[in-house]
C-alpha cells in the first residue's frame, strides 16, 4: 500500500484509543475536568457498569456559549498557552485531548452555562460530529453525557469486561479522587443506585471512612510531616498502623500535585518505611499525598497521566520514606519481639495427640482422588518435576526449612509452601466433591469492607460458597459472615474476606476457575504453617508424608518452589570426591 496520510477520523480514533480504554477512564477525564472547573459538587452517574451511559454533573465554573465547540476540537484546551507552561501545570488536564477523545468514540451531550452567561449551551455529538447545537435555561455548571461508548469501535467493544469489572474500575477512580480532594462532595450512583459519598467537609479522614468503612478509617494514622515547613516537598495523609496490613499492594495510593499516580518508587518508599514492623509478605494500606513545586514535577509522561517523571526522585523517595516511618514510630506502638510460636496455627492450647491427628486429618485423599484440575494429570505432573521419592526427616532449619534425606540426596523443604500445597491440593479435592469442611462462626458477624472489595465479593458469593464461605450482603458495603472455610475458622473473618478480595482485585476479572482458585489459593495460604514455626519432628514427618502424596508437590499453589534438591553427584562435585 502506498503511504497516505490518515484522514482526521481515523487519526482522532487512534488517539482516542490512547487516552480511552475503558469506561472510568471516561469517569475519569470528565472529573478532571470538573476539578479544573471549580466544581464543589461533581455527580457521576453510570448504566449497564458505563458500557451505555456515563454522566458526571458539576456546578463548576462551566464554558462560555462561545467557546463550547472549540472544547471538542484536538489539542484544544483553557489551561496552557506555551509549551513553557508545561514546567508549571496546576491543573489536572491540559492536553486537551480528553473531550476530543471521548466524542470521537460516543454520543455525547454536553450541556454548560458559564457562570457569568445568563443561557446556557446544549450540543450533541455523534462520533465527534456536532449533530444539534441549542440554547438551554440550566444551572450554571456542566453536565456531560457518553451515550454507546465505543459505539463506532468494535475492537474496543470488544474488549470491556463485565459490567461489575467495569463499575469497580469507576469505583476506583472515583474513590481516588475523593480522597485526593476531600474538600469537594463526590457522589457516584450505578444504574439508579446511590454507591459512594463523600462529605465534602475538607477532612481526609472522613472520606477514607467512606471509602474503607469505620474500622478501617479511623484505624487510620494521620502522618505527620516533620520535614521544616519551608521544604520543598510535603507529605500528609494516611497510613495503616503495623497491625493493619494486607496480601498485597493494591491498598497503596499515591498522588502528586492532587493527580493520582502509580509510582512504584513512591510505593517502595513506603513499604521501606514498614521495615520489620509487618509480617513478610504483607503490605501495608496507605493514602499518601506528596506536593512539590510544579516544576520539579514532569506530568507529560503518559497519555492518561498516571505516571510522572521526578526531577530529583532521590528526594522525593526519602522524604516520603521518612514522613511515613516517622509517622509509624511515634504513633504506633513499637512492636515487642515475640519468639516464634511452637504451635500449628489455631492449636496452640490443645494437646500434642489432637495435634498430629487434626494434621493428618488434613492429608490428601489416596491417589485415585487425586484430581488436577485442568483434567490433564499425567503431562501436569511432568512438567512439575514429578512425584517425589520418600524422604526421611533430618531437622528443621531456621525455623522455616525441613532438611530431608531421600535415595537422591538432600531435600530443603520450605515448610510454608509445602503446606500451603498440601492444603490447596485437598480443598479443591473437596470442592469437586462439593465436601468442602465450613465452620459456622458461633454468631453471624457483620463485616464493614471497602466498596471495592464488597462489590467483588459480591459479584463472587457462589464460588465463595462452594469454597466454604457463607457470606451475604448486608446493606452498603457490609457483609454478614455466617460461615468460614473450616481451614480458617479461627482467623477474623474481616481480614479473610479483605485478603481474598485483594487477591481477586490483583488479578483483572479471571475466568470462574481461575476465581475458585485465587480463593482458594488465599485461603490455604493463611491456613498454612508458617515460616518461624518451631515443628516437631512427627509434625514435619507428616507434612513430608502429606506432600508426597501430592500431585505437584514441587511448587506451591503461588508457583514457587516447595523443595531444593542437592543430589549426591551435586554433593559430591562440591567436595571434590
Ligand atoms: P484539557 O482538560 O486537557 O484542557 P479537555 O479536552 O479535557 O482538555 O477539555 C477541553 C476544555 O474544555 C478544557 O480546557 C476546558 O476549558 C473545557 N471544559 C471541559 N470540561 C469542562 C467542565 N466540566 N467545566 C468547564 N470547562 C470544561
Ligand atoms: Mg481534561
């Protein structure tokens, strides 16, 4: 073909796909828009999880009669004149791409009345292409509606996910905001349904109530910068206290300048600020806010803004490491050094007999039922390694490692991931059998989760059920727990549910299978021995008894190593024999 230059539809199609992915990042540009304008109130109010209608209200400063085509048009914007204001940007928008965007993929109405005009402005678009145009008595303000998002991308159509996928992801943008600006009201409401509510009052924590419910949001530590307050950079807002943490990074929000960013350096400084204070592999829920002069800032990274480029990132990861681990020393209680348990998880007061028998309890069923669960066992098993051969039980090492011996040598077994095998191999045994073992709590508990975690909880009740859980929805944003997997009965079933729902959160709407298994994944892994549990040597007789008797005895369900093997050849050759 020969080389043409693409025609102006096209070319603002390709744009559009840039700063256009889903339906929150429509939410999301039309709230920023509404932040640039002044707004005090921004409503947005989605259907059908944003796929058919999308529409976010503001009484902000709105635009004027005879400025509203040229909003639509590419590159066109009210925030920047000289590319030298880049240096300087205050404002969350100045691309100037978003409307043009937006309107080049939908049906979009957008209605305005700048505040000093006394009639407002109608105009409907279809594909970019102003379609009406009239005068409208309407407060001042801007209300803009997306009618079939992606009506003339099938490709993209294609690509949405499920309403309530898309509904989390405007749940997220939404909350972020909120929290970014407490001192605006925000309100979000599905298909008719009031969801989320902000305040309003300029007050960090009330929003962060909102946003993770009252326990979590008054557990909350306020940071307390004690940078000089001539510095440069500022860090406020809030962090969890030590004993407060989650399987995962998700709960970690960061922004800069008011814009949210996902930064990783930003969240490792905060994570380094947890040193020793939380249990390995746990993260920490944060919602920190660095300001710094605009220009040693660069936001013109990213088409969609999310990440920005630090003119001195050494900085910046210091002072955010130091505001956050000061926060923690002075506000939280120093945690003393506890020595290790000796006791398997739960069992701590009963006695050494009921012990081994409820660990046995725990084995593998014989071969036969042994299922894999992608119905190919013999390639499955291969590919893993294969079985193991008996091994003999020498000593345990640090607390954390089984030192084995077997006809090929020396086995290290991490006694954790083992476990978690062994337990993740029989509950899914049992969920094919629908036998999972549930433990009914002595009363139903009311739990008070983040918005986001009860929605995918929710969209989630069945394979929670055929795993164990007995959870429904309780209004809001609680749930009632009636019952648990029997496998972690014993835990608090607020921080099960956050930690499966974190889990879910951290993998983009997998396939019902891979759901059961993310569930189930998180739930052994509480279950499972831990690393620094001191074991007896029947205990890691049997766990070694357990794990051959598995189908993938080699990694855990996470896909790490249960075993490192040193052969005799291997110990041999490093002893020059
Ligand atoms: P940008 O935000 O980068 O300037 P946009 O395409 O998002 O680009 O918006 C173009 C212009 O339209 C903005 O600069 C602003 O002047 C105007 N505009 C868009 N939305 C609003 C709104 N809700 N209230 C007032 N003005 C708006
Ligand atoms: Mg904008």
């Amino acid at each position: 073909m020969p080389i043409r230059v693409l025609s102006e539809k096209v070319a603002s199609q390709i744009a559009a796909g840039e700063v256009v992915e889903r339906p929150a990042s429509v939410v999301k540009e039309l709230v920023e828009n509404s932040i640039d304008a002044g707004a005090r109130n921004i409503q947005v109010e989605t259907r059908d999880g944003g796929k058919r209608f999308i529409r976010v209200t503001d009484d902000g400063g709105g635009v004027p009669a005879g400025e509203v085509e040229l909003a639509f048009h590419r590159h066109s914007t009210s925030k920047l004149t000289s590319a030298d204001d880049l240096a300087r940007i205050t404002t969350l928008g100045f691309r100037g791409e978003a409307l043009a965007s937006i309107a080049a993929v939908s049906h979009m109405t957008f209605a305005t009345r700048a505040s000093g005009e006394p009639l407002g402005t109608l105009v409907r678009l279809e594909g970019g292409r102003v379609v009406t145009r009239q005068e409208s008595g309407r407060p001042s303000g801007t209300a803009v509606t997306i009618e079939n998002l992606f009506f003339n991308v099938p490709a993209r159509l294609k690509f949405l996910r499920t309403e309530r996928t898309e509904r989390r992801h405007i749940d997220q943008w939404l909350t972020r905001y909120a929290m970014a600006y407490p001192e605006l009201r925000f309100t979000l409401s599905h298909d008719g349904r009031n969801v989320f509510q902000s305040p309003g009052l300029g007050k960090l924590r009330d929003v962060l109530v909102a946003v993770f419910g009252l326990d979590i949001g008054a557990a909350f530590l306020e940071i307390s910068d004690l940078q000089s307050p001539n510095f440069d950079i500022q860090v406020t807002g809030f962090v969890s206290p030590p004993s407060l943490h989650r399987a995962n990074r998700t709960y970690i929000t960061t922004f800069v300048n008011g814009r949210w960013v996902q930064d990783s350096s930003l969240t490792y400084a905060i994570i380094q600020a947890y040193h020793t204070l939380l249990p390995g592999g746990r993260y920490p829920l944060a919602v920190v806010m660095v300001a710094l002069p605009p220009e040693e800032v660069d936001v013109n990274v990213h088409p969609a803004k999310a990440e920005v480029r630090f003119r001195d990132g050494d900085v910046v990861f210091r002072a955010v490491q130091k505001a956050v681990r000061s926060t923690l020393l002075e506000r939280a209680p120093v945690p003393t050094f506890t020595p290790p348990s000796t006791a398997w998880p739960g069992l701590k007061s009963r006695g050494r007999e009921e012990r081994r028998e409820r660990l046995a309890s725990l084995a593998p069923r014989p071969a036969a039922e042994q299922l894999r669960f992608d119905g190919e066992p013999a390639k499955a098993t291969k590919l893993e390694g294969g079985p193991i051969p008996p091994l003999r039980v020498v000593g345990q090492v640090g607390t954390t490692y089984i030192v084995a011996e077997g006809p090929e040598g020396m086995y290290l077994i991490d006694q954790h991931a083992a476990h978690e095998r062994i337990l993740f191999e029989r509950l899914l045994a049992e969920r094919q059998r629908a036998a999972v073992a549930s433990q009914a709590l002595l009363e139903p508990q009311p739990v008070e989760l983040s918005p986001e975690a009860a929605s995918l909880l929710e969209e989630h009740l069945e394979v929670l059920s055929s795993l164990g859980f007995q959870v429904e929805p309780f209004g809001g944003t609680t749930m009632l727990v009636r019952a648990l997997p029997a496998l972690v009965s014993e835990t608090e079933p607020g921080q099960v549910l956050e930690d499966v729902a974190a889990a879910l959160l951290a993998g983009d709407a997998p396939l019902e299978a891979e759901v059961e298994e993310t569930v189930a994944r998180q739930v052994c892994k509480r279950a499972a021995v831990k690393a620094g549990q001191v074991l007896e040597r029947a205990e890691m007789e049997e766990l070694i008894r357990m794990l051959e008797r598995c189908a993938s005895p080699r990694t855990c369900p996470h896909g790490r190593p249960t075993m490192i093997h040193l052969s005799v050849a291997q110990l041999a050759r490093e002893f020059g024999r």
